[in-house]
C-alpha cells in the first residue's frame, strides 16, 4: 500500500482564488477626483477637434429623418446627403442675408444713435453733479480716454476678429464633412457599436441610441420652433411701442435663445439701452424689458413644453451648471451645447441601474411622479395635468 508521501500519490491542493484587495476610500476619491480633472484637461485642450465634430453630430441626428425619408424614396445616399448639406448651407445662408441687411440698416443709423448718446450722457453727467457734486467728465477727455484705449487695443481687436473669422470659416468645413461622413457610415458605425456589446444587450443599447437620437432631435428642432414663435411674439410687442428696428432686436434676442437664461438677459439689454438713448425715457425702456421677460415667461412655462413636451426634462440647476461648465471648457459654443449633451448624459445615465440615481438627480422635478409622468404625455395630458394641480380634475 502507498503510503500519503508516495511519489505515485501526490497531494491534491484545490486553488485558492486571489485575494481581494479593498482601496480606501479616500484612495478611491483621489483616482476619480484625478480623472476628473485629466478628463477636463483633455477635452479643453482637444477643442478644435471636438467642438466641430459635437456640432456635426447634433446635426447629423437632426438631419437623419430628412436623409432616411429621401431614401425611402429611392433617392441614392449620397445624393440625398448632399440635399441635406444644401439645406443646411441654405438655412444658414438665409440667416445671414436677413441679418446682413437689418444689420446694415442698423449701421446706417449709427451716427444719430451716436449723437443721441453723447448727448444722453452730457445730461446724466449733469444730474449727477447737482445730486451729487460729480466732477462731470469733458467730452473731449471722453474722446481722448477711448482713442488711446482703441489704439492700445486696436490691434490685438482685429487680429482677434481675424482670427475668429478664419477659424469659424474653417469649423464650418469640418462641420459639413462630418456631417457628410457620419450620415455615409452610419449603419458602417452602429454596427461598430454591437461589436463591443454581446447579442443579448443589444436591444438595450439600441433603445438607448434611438432615446438619444430622439432626445437631441426634439430638442434641435423644438429649440426651432420657439426661436420663430418668440421672433413672432417680441417683434409683435416691440412694434406695439414702437421701438426702432424692432424685427431685427426681436429675432436678434430669439437667436440668443439657444443660450438659455442667458443669451435672453443679452438680448433685452442692447434694445432697452438703445431704447433710452433715442427716447431718453427709463420706462419706454423699461417697457421694453418686460416685453422680453413677459415672452420669456410664456416661453418657458407653456410655449417650450408644449413643443418639447417630456423629452428634454433638465432641471434648471443642472442647466445653469452644465452652461458654467460649457463655458469655462469651450466659451460660447460650449454654452450651446451644454444643454443637448446635458440631455444625451441623461439618457445613459438613465439607462444604466447603476446610475439611474444621477440621472433623477439631473432630471425635472415631475419625473419623480410616476402617476403624472405617463399622463403628461399623452393627448391632452398638459391640460388634465394643468387641472389636477388646480385641484379641478375629478376623473
């Protein structure tokens, strides 16, 4: 009989898994803290690659269901993406035109508008020296101040405007070629996609593709929409009082709209300043902001959820954070899309149990209310919601 030590009878030993190594907290902390800020790094250094291909994204999705529907219609791909990208190039060729020729009419007044000021500003000097003893300012130190300060800065101004032209000139190429290339290899990327997916996830991850696409395309083409119904409403309530150039100011303040909350404070003031200089009166001007807020308010209490409905549902203090955010990493086309990528994080979040909780947390107060959530959303749910929170819904 072997014995236990036979070499005919080794010892069986079962494998023993490997030990699991427990990070601190704190260490886990500091490696996402880390992260975080290599991640911010990155992509404020990589701007001038992602901002184009950002834009030529929202586009693409925007433009998706013109280019499928022409398909449809036995028109070839390439040809129907080139429709696409003429009316794109179309769309913003009749923006310019419009402003261009409102813009020259403005320039064309700017001489009187200048008189108007120096004079507004000889009689606010006035006033303030009998109200308050003010040393007044004579017009021409004000003229000397502001030439020297024109020649100290005139050059970095110009090569800055310079600059900028050439280089939204060339971002405009890039936004069109990608464009171009992202509706061509469209199914050629999806299919990129599945490959890091393994086959019983991908229903999920393509309902999650489609809940971005649906998402970026509402909120594009109802951001659309509210520009041309606020146009409407500001240019109805400028001209009621008055106001010089009125179309131009209201279609002015609605493009700034894509910049929310802000770009609408930035539209209101140039009409209200102009506004005084030509009338010398606070409350014409004065008449004239409450123009703006009073369309604000109608905008983002019944016009945009109207339109929009449930699809885009940003909590305003996400929104603010994410248009900080925006801007400190990429400046004003930051603050544009911050919103849309705002909604796009949403939906994965979402999507994810994981992270469910964050994207509650980014999402509108009504979505926690499961019973008000489906009923918003169909027919005449804005109306039964509207009456239950009066108290005046029965059934």
């Amino acid at each position: 009989m072997n014995s236990p030590l036979s070499p005919h009878r080794l010892p069986t030993t079962t494998p023993q898994p490997p030990p699991i190594v427990k990070q601190v907290a704190s260490v886990k902390f500091a490696f996402l803290l880390l992260s975080a800020v290599l991640l911010v790094y990155t992509l404020n250094k990589l701007d001038d690659i992602l901002l184009p291909l950002l834009f030529g994204a929202l586009f693409t999705l925007l433009l998706l269901p013109i280019c499928q529907w022409l398909e449809d219609h036995k028109v070839p791909r390439i040809l129907a993406i080139i429709l696409c990208l003429l009316l794109v190039v179309g769309l913003f060729a009749g923006i310019i035109l419009a402003f261009g020729s409102q813009l020259t009419q403005f320039q064309d007044e700017l001489p009187k508008l200048q008189d108007k000021m120096i004079e507004f500003f000889r009689d606010g000097q006035e006033w303030a020296q009998r109200k308050f003893g003010y040393q007044p300012m004579s017009l021409n130190d004000l003229k000397d101040s502001t030439m020297k300060a024109l020649k100290k800065s005139g050059g970095t101004y110009l090569g800055t405007t310079l600059s900028t032209t050439t280089a939204v000139l060339s971002n405009l190429a890039q936004v069109l070629i990608y464009i171009f290339c992202l509706l061509l290899y469209r199914d050629h990327l999806r299919q990129f996609m599945f490959r890091f997916v393994s086959p019983d996830k991908r229903t999920e991850v393509l309902h999650t593709v489609d809940s971005i696409q649906t998402v970026v395309q509402a909120y594009i083409s109802g951001l659309f929409k509210v520009i041309v119904i606020v146009s409407i409403l500001n240019g109805i309530g400028l001209l009621v009082l008055g106001v010089k150039f009125a179309i131009f100011f209201a279609i002015f303040a609605s493009v700034l709209a894509v910049i929310p909350y802000i770009g609408i404070l930035i539209g209101a003031t140039i009409p209200a300043i102009v506004t005084l200089v030509e009338t010398g009166s606070p409350l014409q001007a004065a008449l004239v902001i409450g123009v703006f807020v009073f369309v604000q308010f109608l905008e983002g209490n019944f016009i945009t959820p109207m339109i929009t409905g449930s699809q885009v549902s940003i909590n305003p203090l996400a929104a603010i954070l994410a248009l900080i955010l925006g801007n400190e990493l990429w400046g004003t086309p930051g603050m544009i899309l911050s919103i849309p990528l705002m909604a796009v994080i949403k939906v994965v979040l979402d999507a994810n149990k994981a992270t469910e909780p964050w994207g509650f947390l980014l999402g509108d107060t009504a979505e926690g209310d499961d019973s008000l959530k489906p009923e918003s959303a169909e027919p005449g749910g804005l109306k039964r919601l509207w009456n239950r929170m009066l108290g005046r819904d029965s059934a």
